[in-house]
C-alpha cells in the first residue's frame, strides 16, 4: 500500500508538471512547436492502445492504421460543415444520411471510438483465435483492405481524393487531455482483475485457461479497448491536420507506433509515453539533415532521406543498448501492480 502511495503521488507530480508545461508552452511557443507538442499527446495515446493489445495482453497485431482511419473519417465527416462536405463531395454526392449532419467534436470523438472499437470486435471475434504470425498477417490484412474500401467508396468516404476542410479542434488540451484519460484508464484496468488476466494469457495462454481464464472473451476486450483509444486519436490526428486522404494509413504509420511500444517496452506504462515524445520529437528535430549545411569553410549538401537513415541507427544503437525499453533499469513495469 506504501509503495502505491509514492506511485500515486509521483503521478501526481508528474500530470501537474506537464500541465504546467503546457500552460508555459500555449503562452510562448510558436504554431510549429505547438503541433508537435500536439502530435506527441496523440502518440502517447496511440502507443498505449497498441501496447494494452500487444503488450500486455500479448497479441501480435498490425492492424492500428486501420483502426486510425476509421477514427479520421468518422469525425472528419460528422464535424465538417455542410457547405464544406459539398465542396468536397463534387464528383458524387456524399450518402444522404450524412450530408446534413454536423456534431460537436467530444461526440465525433466518441462515436470515432465507438465504431472502431464495434470493428475491432468484428473482425477480432474470428481472427483473434489465430496467434503469433498469423494474427499478425491477418491484422495487417485487415488494415489495408480498410484503406482499400476507403479509396473506392467516393460516397461515403469521397475515395483517394480525401477530405479537406476538416475543423480544427485539436489542441495542446485535447490531444493530452485524451492521452491523460488514456493513461488512467490502461492503468486501472492493468491494476485489476481484467489486467491480471491479460497478464496471464501474455505470459502463459495454456496455464491461464487452466485457472479459468476465458481467453477469447479477454482478447476480444483488449482489442476493442485497444481499437477505441486508436479510433480517438485517429479523429485527434484528423482534427489537427484538417486533411486526410486514405495513402496517409498505410502500414509504415502500424510500424510507427510499433516502434514506440517496443523502445519504451512491451507492458510499459511510463516507458510508452517517454518514448512517444521522444520519437516525435526526433523525428522533427533530424529535419535539418534532409537540407544543406553550411559549417561556414564547408557546405554539406543535403541528402533527401538522410534524417530517416541518421533516424534508424539511433534506433538500432538504442535497441541493442536497451532491449527492454527505455525504463529497463527502473522497476516501473507495471507486471508488479498483479503483486499488490
């Protein structure tokens, strides 16, 4: 109890230094600095969803892009303005069931959620009973036959042509807001019962049917869990970049977040958030190798896609340094919640 007491506090702590630094950070940062501040909150969201299915729960799944793009849409097309959605819809006129609907953004958020979370349930009730590689192909399947659908469905989703014009809702208090609601929720459903029994079935699927651990009504629960928080932030990714196209979720954007999972490491809490920022940030801070440098009695010219080469040997080096996660000395892993 003492020692949840300090974790309590520390967590305390740390949610009134950051929203201090938001604070600080809305008063004297520019637009630019703004937005990857804003993209950090959603990776930290993103991240979260994929380690409770991949991390905790242990299921091998590459299916987040899709999840993602079903977030965008939905708040992309219930918040946008109806004189917006038909200048958007000019080649064939949007379904009638939604030309005139416009939502607030709180209820576009949830209902993002909600039909991803009832898809992850579809398509999970059949492929969840496959493990390892398999879930992993057939997850990746399903998130590209998602982007596939997306880009022939002109009516509904106005195909490869995308949406434009989308509101901009998303700020440095709504993309942080939802990863602190993310935060709390993954933590206290790991403290309980439920997460106890994700635990089991990542350590050990056969022991864990032996306790009486119903395995495909647990995974099943993880996936839409999993799948709602990805649906939110895809909407949050829509709302903040106010155009989104089907070619944005391909399988590179899964491997992103992968990669946040597994530098932070695999049933992390605290590490998946560090790792989020950092990844976001790095990835902006490393534009500056794509262009020339000049060193004043040199010039290196710049090299497009050298920032993702420099990018991925620091990855690599940090991999092998750490295999565990950025966290691997600390004992933060959040296993040690099942022993109190």
């Amino acid at each position: 109890m003492r020692k949840n007491g300090r974790s309590d506090r520390a967590a305390l702590l740390a949610l009134a230094c950051v929203v201090v630094g938001l604070i600080l950070a809305n008063r004297y940062l520019d637009d630019y600095k703004i937005r990857i501040i804003n993209l950090s909150g959603i990776y930290v969201t993103l991240g979260l969803s994929m380690n409770l299915i991949n991390g905790f729960t242990g299921m091998f799944s590459l299916g987040h892009a899709g999840f993602m793009a079903i977030g965008a849409y939905t708040v992309g097309i219930l918040t946008m303005p109806v004189q917006m959605k038909e200048m958007n819809f000019f080649l064939q006129p949007i379904v009638p069931f939604l030309a005139n609907v416009e939502w607030g953004f709180l209820p576009a958020l949830l209902a993002a959620g909600l039909v991803a979370a009832v898809l992850g349930i579809i398509i999970g009730a059949p492929v969840l009973r496959l493990t390892d590689d398999y879930l992993a192909i057939a997850t990746l399947g399903f998130a590209e036959i998602i982007r596939v659908v997306f880009t022939n469905t002109q009516s509904l989703t106005n195909g490869a042509l995308g949406l434009k014009g989308i509101p901009n809702y998303t700020n440095t208090w709504w993309s942080w807001g939802v990863a602190f609601v993310t935060i709390w929720f993954v933590s206290f459903l790991i403290r309980g019962s439920y997460g106890k029994a994700f635990m089991a079935i990542r350590e050990d699927e056969v022991a864990a049917r032996a306790m009486g651990i119903n395995l495909f009504k647990h995974k099943v629960m993880s996936f839409a869990f999993g799948s709602f928080f990805a649906g939110v932030a895809g909407g949050l990714l829509a709302s903040l970049l106010g155009t989104i196209d089907p070619n944005m979720f391909r399988i590179t954007l899964t491997f992103n977040i992968l990669l946040i999972v597994v530098l932070g490491g695999l049933g992390r809490i605290t590490g998946t958030v560090i790792s989020a920022v950092i990844v976001t940030v790095m990835m902006e801070a490393l534009r500056f190798l794509d262009e020339s440098i000049n060193l004043g009695f040199v010039e290196i010219k710049g090299v497009p896609g050298m920032r993702m080469v420099i990018f991925s040997i620091i990855l690599i080096l940090m991999v092998i340094v750490g295999r565990e996660g950025f966290l691997k000395r600390l004992k933060g892993r959040e296993t040690s919640y099942a022993e109190n």
